[in-house]
C-alpha cells in the first residue's frame, strides 16, 4: 500500500487547481519543487487526492498497460449521447477526441482474494452494454504527456470529459480483437474537415484485455471498478487534435454514430 506523502498532497491540489482553472503547470517547476511521483503507486495516490479536491464521483475508468503494468484513470465528467440529437458538451478545454470502444458494467468487479482471478467470460457478463464512446482530451501539464510516465498518469492520462454514445453488437468488439479486415471504415469529422478516415485498430487488438488485466491488478484509491461506470480501454483512432473545431462527428458505418458540440 503507498503511503500518502506531503509531496502527494501538494500535487494532487495543484493538478485540482489546474482542473477548476483550465490552467496548466510545467513539470520542469514540478521537478524544482520535488513532486514528481516516483513511482506508478504514488501517481495512483495523486489521483485520488486531486479527485477528492476536485469533488466529483468517479463515473468510470480509462484503462491501459504501461511496460505491460495495469493502469487507471478516473473519468469524472461523463455525458451520455442522446440518440438522434447533437450532444453539446459544456465543459472548455479540450485539445483532442479519441473515439473509443467502452463498457457499461452491470455489476461491482472486486478485487478479488490471492490466488483467485477474473476470465474474459466473467468480466463479460459483468458487462450491461458496450458502446461507442468518444473522450475529449486536456492536459494539466504544459509539456502533455512528454514528461515521465507516473506524472501523466497522475494528471488522469490527459482525459478531459467523456461522451457514452449508442449501443453496439457485441460481435464488434470480437471483430476488433482479430482485426477484421472487413470492418468498416471510421470516420471523425469536424465541420467540413476529415479528421480521421480509416478501418479502426485497438492498441491492444482486444479491447477487453485492458479491463481483464486491471481487474486482477486493481490498484487504485478510488472504490474500484463498480456498477453503472463506464470503462473505455484505448482509442481506435489514435488522438486527434481539434484545433478550433467545435462540431465533431463519429459515423462507423452500421455500426453507430455521434454528434458533439463543443463550447465556441
């Protein structure tokens, strides 16, 4: 178990300052004062302290690997897209959109006791639905995530807000673990732009594999993995810098679509 630390304090309430303010902080003065978390468990630490300050309910998890390590990042603005209508979402700030494959879970995924694990199978019926989804990007660092590793993961890996979007077939996500060639193109657009036009690759080919690995490896401060949170494991599109756009559109032909407006 880490230690709670006055270095984990003091950068939890600056990365909460930098959240209500949509200001950033150089690691380089991070460095200077000696709160760079050393190490994977601190940065989760830092999180949950930020959190706390920040005062929002955890509404789900960005999940990923690091050198193979589980990681997590609570996702604390959610929005959930409403069918056939534009989706505005009210909070500034964002500098990039990932249009993701994510998880509704059904029920609480425990940590569970030594020597006992979670399957793929358990995890999946753990799961009510899976939708497309969209995550909006920002940084509360001002190098992003060029700096080490367990500071980007204690700015909540860069995550801004997140849009739940439609439900899907769950055969999807199945043919993204084999990477399908047959899957259709994705497109992202903003206004009369192309953003992204491509058949889509998880970074981990299985988008459930993120959430199968923290789930036996949980490791945060946060309650963990609980019933009704969204759980989203890598982007199909790598992350796509806005610019000044403020409408984007997600189409993945027949299998769904989103619109969202961003503040002007």
């Amino acid at each position: 178990m880490t230690t709670i630390t006055e270095a984990n304090i003091r950068l939890g309430m600056i990365l909460a300052e930098a959240e209500a303010r949509q200001s950033s902080i150089s690691a380089e003065k991070l460095e200077s004062r000696d709160l760079i978390p050393p190490t994977i468990d601190s940065a989760m630490a830092v999180q949950a302290l930020a959190v706390g300050t920040i005062g929002k309910d955890v509404a789900g998890w960005k999940l990923g690997l690091n050198n193979g390590r589980p990681v997590a990042a609570p996702l604390l603005d959610l929005y959930d897209e409403v069918q056939d209508s534009t989706l505005t979402v009210p909070k500034p700030g964002a500098v990039g959109i990932e249009i993701e494959v994510c998880f509704v879970l059904a029920e609480d995924l425990p940590a569970l006791p030594l020597g006992e694990t979670y399957t793929r199978e358990t995890i999946l019926k753990a799961v009510e639905s899976i939708n497309f989804g969209a995550e909006f990007v920002s940084y509360r660092l001002t190098e992003e995530n060029r700096v080490p590793f367990p500071l980007f993961l204690a700015d909540r890996l860069a995550n801004h807000s997140f849009v739940l979007g439609p439900a899907i077939d769950a055969s999807v996500m199945e043919a993204l673990a084999l990477q399908d060639p047959n899957l259709p193109p994705l497109m992202v657009e903003a206004e009369d732009d192309v953003l992204f036009g491509a058949i889509p690759v998880h970074p981990q080919m299985d988008p459930v594999a993120p959430l199968l690995t923290y789930a036996n490896a949980q490791n945060d401060h946060l309650g963990g993995l609980k019933r009704g949170q969204v759980i989203t494991t890598g982007s199909l599109c790598g992350m796509i810098r806005l610019g000044e756009a403020t409408r984007i559109t997600a189409r993945w032909e027949g299998i769904g679509g989103m619109d969202i407006q961003l503040p002007g």
